[in-house]
C-alpha cells in the first residue's frame, strides 16, 4: 500500500510519560505491549518519514 504525503494524515495520541516512560506510574501496565511491537521506535520512524517526504508532523498537546 502506496500513501501520498499531501493526502495522508497520521494521529498519534496519548504518547505521555506516565505510560510510555520507564520509571513512570503506568508504564507497567502497557509495557510488553511497547516492547513487543516497538511502539515508540515506530512511532518515531514514522514521523521522521513523513517529514522525508515532504508531509508535515506537528506535536498536539493537551493540557488540563
């Protein structure tokens, strides 16, 4: 599957430290799922291929 930069958007969401950071409150709870399909190393891949492409990522924050 072939996606073009300028008609594709990728939504990452709810990468906080409390689960995705060893050391923190609940990363136990989601850390072999983590490891086993390397969430962050993908994640990270990706966003760095968008901009390889000419595609935008942008960081969203949502604050309470």
């Amino acid at each position: 599957m072939g996606l073009k930069a300028k008609e594709t958007a990728i939504v990452m969401i709810e990468f906080q430290n409390d689960f995705c950071k060893p050391g923190f409150p609940l990363y136990p709870g989601v850390e072999q799922i983590l490891k086993e399909y390397r969430v962050i190393e993908n994640a990270v891949e990706l966003a760095k291929g968008t901009k390889g492409e000419r595609g935008s990522c942008y960081r969203l924050s949502d604050n309470f």
